[in-house]
C-alpha cells in the first residue's frame, strides 16, 4: 500500500489496486487466463499481456495472458471467455464495445477490471474499476496506465507470496438454500435462438435452458434475468452496447 502511495496515487486508488490484485491472484491460482482489450490503444492490451505472461523479475512466474484485437471484440471475447477467467480492459468510459463486454462479465462467470481515465463510468459497471480522474485526453499516452497495469502485476506476485490469501473466502451463502438469493436474478445471455418458449441462456453456471414466456421476443445476444428456470425480465443496455 505505501509503494502505490508513493507514486503519487491516491489512498482511495491504492486500495482498489490491492483489491483488484487480491481477486487476480486468487483467479490465476484457479486456473484462469486473462483477457485483455483496449479498442482505442490497443497496445495498452497487448502490453498488459507481456507483462503478465512474461515477467521481468526473474523467479516471478509467467500467468497466462492474451490480448484481444480485431473490429468485434464483443463477439470475440464471447468466444474466448470461460466462467473463471478475467477481463482487463483500458479504455474510456464511453467506449461501447468495452461496456457491453463488463456488462457480460457477469453471465459469462468471468471477473472484470476496467482501468481508464477522465469521466467514470457508472457504479458497478466492472468489478474492479482502476481510475485516473485526470480529464487530460493525453493521459493514455503519459504513462499513467502503464504505472496502473504494472503496479497490478506487482501487486498480484505480491498475494502469492502469501498462499493463504489464494483460498477463495466463504460467502454469506452456505448450505443448500440461501434465502437471501433465492428471489434474485441471475444475469444470462441469450446464446440460442428461443424455440417453444425456451432458450439456452449462458450464465456463469454455464448453458442452461430456461423458459422466456415473459420476456419474448429475444434476439441472440439480449441479456435477460433468470430465476428459478425462467426468465423473468430483460435487461436493457445503453445506446451503443450490444
């Protein structure tokens, strides 16, 4: 925490870093990749992947990492995505492809870490969110990022130093009913063309079929609620998103 501080971060980001390098630790030790994505710079994307796949300390080990490229990024990370892995984008709030891909984090069962600058996107728009609340538009090219994404690789070594804080900690949920849960939806993604009033709708479970009755018409894509096998609302996206 004091290194972040030193360099001229504040305590508030400092904390979100530790945070969001606890979570990476804990996910590469599960067997997770990361995915990385910057639309707008793509080399942001493909060096956050060197750094973590090729480490410069020697004795660090090498975590897989890959950058995604190309003109449909939401289409690939589909693709490339399993429940467990880890989406890193650097990118603006505005950036529609990199909203609609946080927006999916959640059904695709992958945790998601957003760094960027300027204007913030909204709460709980990615797990982790790593901001530079700078409005300079020349912050991605000062090397503000790179401090970012840098001190995250570090400071994800640094949680496996210490073993016992890899074990995923219990949640408020135990035992084969939560009452809290069993009214909340979960978050899908339409990934089969609904036939007979059903769907395969991927969660982070993986591919369930469930019942959309209530909410057709649905489009591959679309993003629904599921409880209890159906779907029991859409969930609508900004302009732009898909």
């Amino acid at each position: 925490m004091t290194t972040v501080v030193d360099e001229g971060l504040s305590e508030e980001l400092a904390a979100d870093l530790a945070a969001a390098s606890l979570t990476l630790a804990r996910r590469f030790a599960a067997g997770a990749t990361m995915w990385c994505l910057a639309p707008s710079w793509e080399p942001h994307a493909q060096h956050v992947a060197v750094e973590f796949v090729h480490p410069v300390i020697v004795g660090k080990r090498a975590l897989p990492a890959v950058a995604l490229t190309g003109p449909d990024l939401v289409s690939t990370a589909r693709l490339a995505v399993r429940a467990g892995d880890i989406i890193v984008a650097v990118a603006g709030a505005a950036e529609c492809d990199v909203r609609s891909i946080m927006r999916r984090g959640p059904a695709w069962g992958a945790t998601t870490i957003w760094i960027g600058s300027g204007s913030r996107p909204t709460a709980g728009a990615a797990d982790h969110v790593l901001w530079l609340d700078d409005p300079d538009p020349r912050v991605p090219a000062t090397g503000g990022f790179v401090l970012l994404y840098h001190l995250l690789w570090e400071l994800t070594h640094v949680c496996f130093e210490h073993p016992g804080l890899l074990a995923e900690q219990p949640g408020d949920c135990e035992g084969p009913v939560c009452v809290t849960c069993s009214d909340e939806g979960r978050l899908g993604e339409v990934a089969g063309a609904p036939e007979g009033g059903t769907a395969t709708v991927r969660t982070a479970d993986g591919p369930e079929q469930v019942s959309t009755v209530l909410v057709e018409p649905l489009e591959l894509g679309d993003l629904v609620l599921v409880h209890a096998g159906t779907a029991i609302s859409k969930v609508l996206e900004t302009v732009g998103q898909r």
